[in-house]
C-alpha cells in the first residue's frame, strides 16, 4: 500500500511540474501571437525552421529573450 501511495505521488508531481513548464507568460504569450502573425506563412500555428528563418534580427532578439534556448549539460550530452 505505503508503495502504491508513493508511486502515486511521484506521478502526480511529475504531472504537476510538467503542466507548470509548459504554461506560457503574459510576455510570451504577445510575443507569440506578433510572430505568428508576422511570420507564420502556412498558418499552422508555429513557426517552423524555414518561417523563423525569415525573422529579422530585432524579432529573432525579441523572440530568443521570451524563449530562452535551454542549455545542455554535459551529463545530457552522454
């Protein structure tokens, strides 16, 4: 029992963290919606590699700062 308990709440706070990751900011959330509008050319909803490659600098600059690259570690990397 005490191990199905504990199974169950690694699970929910998996959930949990993952549902936090992907909800999006205020700030992100226009920046989004601008570039989609600017730039989402087959109207799919993303902007796709061809699509970000049209960006100017200012709006790749503007869209880097709102999503950020995550970085590899070397762990991951291995």
């Amino acid at each position: 029992m005490k191990k199905l308990l504990a199974l169950a709440m690694i699970c929910l706070a998996t959930v949990t963290a993952q549902a936090q990751k992907t909800e999006l900011t205020d700030d992100q959330k226009a920046v989004k919606k601008e570039m989609l509008e600017k730039y989402d050319a087959n109207k799919d909803g993303k902007l796709d590699k061809d699509e970000r490659a049209k960006m100017t600098k200012e709006d790749k600059a503007k869209w880097e700062k709102a999503f950020p690259k995550k970085k590899k570690t070397d762990d991951a990397a291995k």
